[in-house]
C-alpha cells in the first residue's frame, strides 16, 4: 500500500503501526468503485455555457447608466469625475482649461484619490485660480476614458479649443 511504501523509508513501517494504516487504506480502496472515478474535464463547461450563465449587459448601455448617473454631480467631482485618455489626455486637459478671467489655473502635483463613479482609481489635480472664479478647485479626472474623454468644462472653467 502507499501508506507502507511512505512509511518504509522512515523507520515507522515495523509492528502495529504498520497494521494501523494498512487497515484504513484498504477500507479506502474497496470503498472508491472503480468506475465512480471522474474523467477529466468532467466537471468543465465550455466558455458558450459560461457566457450564458452570466448576465447579458451591453457595455455600451451600463456605461450610458453610470455617465447618467454621474451626471447628477458636478463635473470634476470624484462621483463625476472628467473622463480622459491617459496621462497625455489629463495633461492636455487641464492645459486646455481656463479660469473665469481667460488665465490658465495654477497646478500643483497631481495624486491618486479614490475610486471614481467609473470603477477605476481618479487622479486628484489641485487648480488654483486665485481671485477670478472658481477659485481652488481639487479636480478629479479618470484616466482610463480612450473612447469618451470629455468635451465639456467643470463649473466656473472654460475649455479652450485644440
């Protein structure tokens, strides 16, 4: 049996412990049917069954929802946060972005903040305009937009042109 041939090169394969385990595991053989085995790939589903047990959602209109229901908060905010395509997109955003008086906000480092209306992780862009509206803003800005980055600006901001 397999627990003696373990046991053999341990020293414990003499007398009644041997007896002991050679007892159970012959109750284990005789207990397992032969044909009771499972075949490999018994238990699989193809990936056609596995699709059909998920929920069929078009992306396309769980995105409309989530834009809709983001659209109740102010733009900018971390529950609506302004959709962009990367890095190169938030900084070209933020570059096309103007202050009440037409000047350009003032920008200190940017950081991770939380985990926007989207799903995904916002960056947080502290803009400041100093006397001419809106003032300091914390922008938040989701990253991860290639196909619906924003045209429009948050409240108090204009977007310049490209």
């Amino acid at each position: 049996m397999i627990a003696a041939f373990l046991l053999r090169g341990s020293g414990l394969a003499h007398g009644p412990m041997l007896a002991r385990l050679q007892i159970p595991a012959a109750i284990l053989a005789l207990a397992a049917p032969a044909g009771a085995a499972e075949k490999p790939g018994d238990r699989s589903i193809t990936p056609g069954q596995m699709l059909g047990q998920m929920a069929p959602v078009d992306p396309r209109a769980e995105n409309e929802a989530i834009a809709a229901a983001a659209a109740r908060h102010p733009l900018g905010s971390a529950e609506n946060p302004v959709r962009v395509a990367g890095p190169a997109g938030a900084r070209d955003y933020v570059s096309r972005l103007r202050c009440g008086d037409g000047s350009r906000p003032a920008q200190a480092p940017h950081a991770p903040g939380a985990v926007g209306a989207y799903g995904s992780i916002t960056e947080i862009y502290p803009l400041d305009c100093g006397a001419a509206a809106p003032g300091r803003v914390a922008l938040a800005l989701d990253l991860y937009h290639e196909e619906d980055a924003e045209t429009r600006a948050p409240s108090g901001f204009t977007l310049d042109r490209r």
